[in-house]
C-alpha cells in the first residue's frame, strides 16, 4: 500500500480531475460524498470546474441524528454551501431518518458507488464507523464515540451541542465502491493513517479494513 504524499491543493485538484472526467466520460455517474475539513479543497476545485453533474448521483456516507438540514453543522447544510447549491446534481442523497433503511439498495440499484472519497478520524473511523464496527457492518444508526464527539464540538457552541448519534454507511457499504480516495490531511492524523494502512486489520482501527479494497488510493497532507 503506497500513501501518496503532496500539497493538500495538489492532492485535492487530482481528486477533483479524476471526478470530472468520470462525470464527463460516463453516460451516468454515482459520487460517494464526505463532509468534515478534509474534502473541502475538493469541492473548492469541483465548483470551478466545467463538468456538468446532471446526470449524476450522489450518496453522502453520513449525516447526525436530530438535526435538520436547516442546522448550519447539518452534513446536508454543508454539502449545499460547498457544492450542492453551485452544481446541479441529478439527485443528492443522506442517509437520513427516511432513507437510512433503504441506503445500501438505493446503492446497489444505482449499480454502485463509482468513486468515494473518505476521511478519517483521528481514532481510525471512517464515516461514522467507529473503533469495534464489524467488516459486514451496513448503513444504520450509530452511537458516536467521546473522541469523535470531542473532534466534533470544535464545529459547535459547546460540547453539549454536539449530537451522540448519527446514521453512517456501513464498512461493507464502503467496501463496495468501485475505487476508493482516502485523504488524511494534517500532521495530527500521520500516525493513525500509518497503523491503518500498514498494521494489522482489525475492526479497532476501522479503517484498516481499506488495505483489502482492490482500487484504492490514499493521500496524506502536512
Ligand atoms: C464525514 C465523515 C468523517 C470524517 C472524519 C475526518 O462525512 O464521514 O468520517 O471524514 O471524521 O474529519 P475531518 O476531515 O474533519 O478531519
């Protein structure tokens, strides 16, 4: 496994190129979507570029429990005021209260993720899977952990504000996208790349279940 090592503008302007020319080469194209600081230089690039995304499909990996899309921490509010409300999409989907029991078929009949790009949380997560979520683990409810509520309050009044629950893809979810883009930007997240990448697999560090994809790529950033 080789971590891809650039400037965090360099790594987010490949990842933006690689999306267009799927969108732009494919008759239909299903994007697999994060939120969180990581993938913000990604939409940045995408809202500059001319590809059009009519005819292309979006699934959010994840989304809190009890905040509405009107909530400025919401992962749907995010995803509006980074590329949502610049591009038009042929549909943009969460895994919310309504969809969470229907995510993983809604992916499969869309004939799968084409590309998804991932995070990772400083204790290993990806989406909201925490440490201790199983390989066959599907798009669900989930309790977050005190470090990932703790990560999190930087983005709210107080920690009291933070929600404890969220619905989240699943690792199996994940696993099935057809290639993978897995970014670690900042020197705080070097080490727990490093072990899950090259330490045992192990649902402690979830994201460690990612050595086994066949097509993935990984990028770190200072
Ligand atoms: C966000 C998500 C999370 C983040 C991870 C890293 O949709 O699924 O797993 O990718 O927590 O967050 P940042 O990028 O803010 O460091």
């Amino acid at each position: 496994m080789r971590i891809r090592r650039n400037t965090y503008q360099k790594v987010c302007h490949q990842i933006a190129s690689t999306i267009k020319k799927l969108v732009n080469d494919s008759e239909f194209s299903v994007l697999g979507l994060a939120t969180g600081s990581t993938p913000i230089g990604i939409y940045e690039q995408l809202r500059k570029m001319d590809v059009d995304f009519k005819k292309t499909l979006t699934y959010n990996l994840d989304e809190y429990v009890g905040l509405d899309k009107s909530h400025p921490q919401s992962y749907k509010y995010f995803m509006n005021e980074h590329l949502f409300k610049h591009k038009e999409f042929h549909s943009n989907n969460f895994p919310d209260e309504k969809l969470c029991p229907y995510y993983d078929s809604m992916i499969d009949n869309s004939d799968g993720i084409d590309i998804q790009i991932l995070g990772i949380g400083t204790n290993g997560h990806i989406a909201f899977n925490e440490p201790g979520t199983p390989r066959d683990s599907v798009t669900r409810i989930v309790d977050l952990t005190e470090n990932t509520i703790k990560d999190n309050s930087r983005f709210f009044n107080s920690i009291d504000e933070v929600p404890t629950q969220a619905r989240t893809m699943g690792i199996e979810t994940i696993m099935k996208s057809k290639e993978i883009y897995l970014v670690a930007q900042g020197k705080h997240k070097k080490e727990i790349l490093e072990k899950a990448m090259y330490g045992d697999i192990t649902p402690e560090i979830p994201a460690s279940f990612l050595q086994e994809h066949q097509n993935l790529k990984v990028y770190y950033s200072d």
